[in-house]
C-alpha cells in the first residue's frame, strides 16, 4: 500500500533558509516526509527541473470590499482566489472592512458569509478599523483577537476611514495589550486634501495629477509620524504598501535603531512609474492606486530596499476596479475627477511571477529571500507560522512548482480575476508556478484553475512573536500601568 497521498519527486526545494533537492510525501493534506527517494505515494507529480516553493501568502488583498468612496471592487471571494491560485498563491488576508458606526463583529460575520462558500484557497482576515469607540477597542477587538483576527489595518487618510492621532494611539495601545500587530496606510490627509483641492481648482482633473497630489513628502511625514506614535507606545507596526524612498527611509532608519517597524511594497511600485498615470485619455486611470506609482528612481530604491531587508513582506494590495465599467474606474464619467475616481490596482496573480523573473531571474535576490518575501514572513508576522509558508513536516501541503524557464507574455485575457485589463498587459517575464497544491490537492495546472469554490478554509491568526514589544519606553510613565517608575528604570537603563 502506497505510504504517501501524493510524493512530488525530484524537485528542487526552496525555503526562506534554504535550495535543495529533496521529495516531499504528503498525507492527509499535510507534508509528511521530506527527503530522498521516498516510497511510492497514490499519486505522484514529478517535479524534476522544477523549484518547489511553499505557496504564496498574500497578505494584503481587497476582495468583495466597498472602496472608502462606495465602489464595490471587481473580485469576489471566488474569482479573486481562483486568481491567488492560478498565480501560486494558496492563502490570502484581505480585510474586513469597518466603516463608521458599524460593529465590528457584525462586520466580521458579514465577510465571512461572502468568503465561506466561495473562496478556493485558504484564508484569514485582518480587520480594518475606522471607528475606534469604546466598545470597539475596550470589547470587540480584544475579543476578536482571541478569536484569531489578530491583525489589523488603520488609515491616516481617505475622508470616511481616516483615524486621528488620538484614536491611532489608542488603537496602538489596543494592539501592545493584545499583542496584536497593526499594519498602517501612512500617507498625511491633509496634505493630500489641500493639494488635490488646488490641482482641481486649477482644472487639473486627470489622472496623473492623483499622483502629484499623494506627493511622497505626504507619504513620509505619516510614515514617521506613525512610527512615533509606534515608538511612545512602544508596539511594533508595519508600514504597508511603501511606494518611495522618503517613506522607505523611515522605515530603514527605525530599524536601524532597533525598533520592530516592518516595511511592505507591491508589485507597482517596482513596475509601475508616474508615466503610467499619464497614458493618453482617461487611461491613466488604470494605474492609481495610493499611494501611487512614482519614478524610474524610485522603483530602483524600492528594489534596494527588498534587497537590502527594508521590507519584509510583497503583497499585492489587490484591489480591484474595472477599467471600462459604471460600477469600476468609470463609476464617475470616462473623464471623472482623479478625486473620484476609485484607488487601486490588481495583482494577486502576477504578484509572485513578476518578483521571481525580476527579482531571482534577474540576480537582484535569491531564492530563500523570494520565498520569505512572498510567503514566509507574512505567514511569521500574521500568525500563520509554520503551517503556512515554508515546507516543513507538518505544514499544509501548500505548494508553488515553478518551471523557471517558461516564458510568459502577460495579458488579461489569460489571468482569472474579473478583472477587464491588467496593469502589466504586455509585460514578458520567465518562470511560472505551472502547478499549484492546496493541502496536497491540485488546485491550478498549466494555467487552469482546477480548484472549487468553498474548498478554502478560514485560518485564525496565532498571537505573532513579532508583536512583542521591545519595552524600551520613552517617556518615563507606562500608561497601561500608571506607573511611573517601571518605565523610568527602564528607561534609566540605556
Ligand atoms: N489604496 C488603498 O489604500 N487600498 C486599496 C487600494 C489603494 O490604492
Ligand atoms: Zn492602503
Ligand atoms: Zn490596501
């Protein structure tokens, strides 16, 4: 009798530590066995020539989320993950979104009915929180974080979920008690309301002058400013969807001084530029996303930072909007105002492929920093470590094979999202996850989807050991205590 559900053979195998050949046996959706010339398995997969990576984790995804300007994005729990999975993406954490005046566990329970029967692969939440009443932070989010949605995202800008200073603190202050970790959309408001009503008033309506007005200085002061706010808290935090060297120096020079600030970048931001936003017409319009897409410099500092471990996880912020559709881009006129029209750029499919052909194809990094950047840490930061991303016996049979050789020529009409085009139309790039395994199962195979709605199941988040703090305060009272000398002796300490 076969020892193993499924043997892949042959393969060479590669962590966020580590290249090698090896088998791996799976049984029962879990990787049993990894070694050398392992006995037969009911079925098998050969693998020679091919690298075997631990599936995606995409940690940051909007599916079947209303935009803070009420534009419902394209993908659904279904055709979003159908995607995650054609693209070697086996878990996504997109949000559960939290507008003013609603319970977070209503909102909660509401996500889960749109996911339950359709999401294809595995998933979990993080909660976005926009209204932080005493309910919220006193009864709802600890409670939620026990129940294993222990990550959530905060707003500095966008008029209907934009947190203030006070509430950030107090958020902060939820997530240090908890141990929760909380990922910050830093971009200043204010300077983006007051340049975006001056651009507009001067009738400069285009798409392009959306990427003047999120101007980088706006990115920076919030991304140091949340750091503060992070730092007198004493919480670890990370900065999302990073687009420029001004915020990303921020991140660098915290880390530098020993603070756990982690840093994210996308997909746009390293293949996308400003000249994007500029294309002829309405065009444009396809490529905003805040922050948006800057210059040919900075896509090269973004990728220093990858390199250089300024960022620790690559997420596709997914989000969706159909180009030529009343209910996407268009919801406002072929010719809206940048101001109206909805942010967001798609990437769950190709977001792995394009930092595999860019990132390991072309020697900026190797493999064990590919696959940390694309599914391990997220799986350690989110609480998903180790039974999701890395190959290791008794993680979930989650697997990416990738022929390294196969070229591909993006275009929309071979992707499995809804959506109508995708940013990189045309964009040729070598290696492809030919084969996707969700708990040992075939879920995508030569460019097909041959997973089923329903067949994802809900993760709850572990507590992450990356949320300790460092309990080094900076000011000599400890809030959560009242005490005064703890704080100071620790501070006496430095
Ligand atoms: N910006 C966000 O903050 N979220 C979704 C997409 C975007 O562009
Ligand atoms: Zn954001
Ligand atoms: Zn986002």
């Amino acid at each position: 009798m076969a020892q193993y559900d499924l043997v892949v053979r042959n393969g060479t195998l590669a962590t966020a530590s580590d290249v090698f050949r090896a088998d791996i046996g799976v049984l029962a959706g879990r990787i049993a066995t990894i070694g050398a010339k392992l006995s037969a398995g009911r079925r098998e997969i050969n693998a020679e020539g091919h690298i075997v990576t631990p599936g995606g984790v995409d940690s940051h995804c909007h599916i079947e989320q209303r935009s803070s300007m009420g534009v419902m994005t394209a993908d659904d729990f279904f055709t979003a993950t159908r995607s995650a999975a054609c693209g070697g993406t086996t878990t996504v954490i997109p949000f559960a979104a939290q507008y003013r005046g609603m319970s977070l566990r209503q909102v909660v329970k509401d996500y889960h009915a749109c996911a339950g029967a359709k999401a294809s692969v595995d998933y979990a939440f993080h909660l976005i929180i926009s209204d932080p009443t005493d309910q919220v932070t006193g009864q709802e989010l600890p409670a939620l974080i026990k129940d294993g949605y222990t990550s959530f995202k905060i707003y500095m800008t966008y008029d209907a979920l934009k947190l203030d200073d006070r509430q950030i603190l107090e958020v902060l202050s939820v997530a240090r008690r908890e141990r929760a970790l909380v990922m910050v959309h830093a971009e200043n408001h204010d300077v983006i309301a007051w340049l975006s009503e001056g651009l507009l008033a001067a009738g400069h309506t285009a798409p392009r002058f959306h990427g003047m007005a999120h101007a980088p200085i706006a990115e920076r002061e919030a991304t140091s400013r949340a750091i503060s706010l992070a730092e007198l808290v004493d919480v670890p935090i990370l900065i999302v969807h990073v687009s420029a060297r001004e915020a990303m120096e921020q991140i660098r020079l915290a880390k530098a001084g020993g603070l756990k600030v982690y840093g994210e970048t996308c997909p746009q931001y390293l293949f996308l530029t400003a000249d994007d936003l500029d294309r002829p017409g309405f065009e444009g319009a396809k490529y905003m996303c805040s922050p948006p897409p800057r210059d040919k410099a900075n896509q090269e500092v973004i990728w220093q930072g990858l390199v250089s471990g300024v960022f620790d996880v690559f997420s596709s912020d997914h989000a969706g909007y159909r180009y030529n559709d009343p209910e996407g881009k268009m919801k406002h006129g072929r010719n809206a105002p940048f101001k109206k029209v909805a942010n967001g750029v798609p990437g769950l499919e190709v977001r792995t492929a394009l930092l595999f052909a860019e990132g390991v194809g072309k020697g900026r990094i190797e493999l064990p920093q590919f696959v940390a950047l694309t599914a391990t840490n997220a799986a350690k930061l989110y609480g998903l470590y180790p039974r999701k991303g890395t190959l290791a016996v008794g993680s979930d049979a989650d697997l990416a094979i990738w022929d390294p050789d196969k070229e591909i020529t993006i275009t929309q009409s071979t992707l499995h999202d809804a959506m109508d085009y995708t940013p990189y139309e045309g964009k040729t790039i070598k290696g492809w996850p030919v084969t996707t395994l969700m708990r040992g199962e075939t879920v995508a195979e030569g460019g097909e989807f041959i997973g089923a709605p329903g067949k994802g199941r809900f993760l709850k988040c572990d507590i992450s050991p990356a949320t300790v703090p460092l309990g080094r305060r900076t000011i000599a009272f400890d809030p959560e205590t009242g005490s005064i000398e703890a704080a100071k002796q620790a501070e006496d300490s430095h």
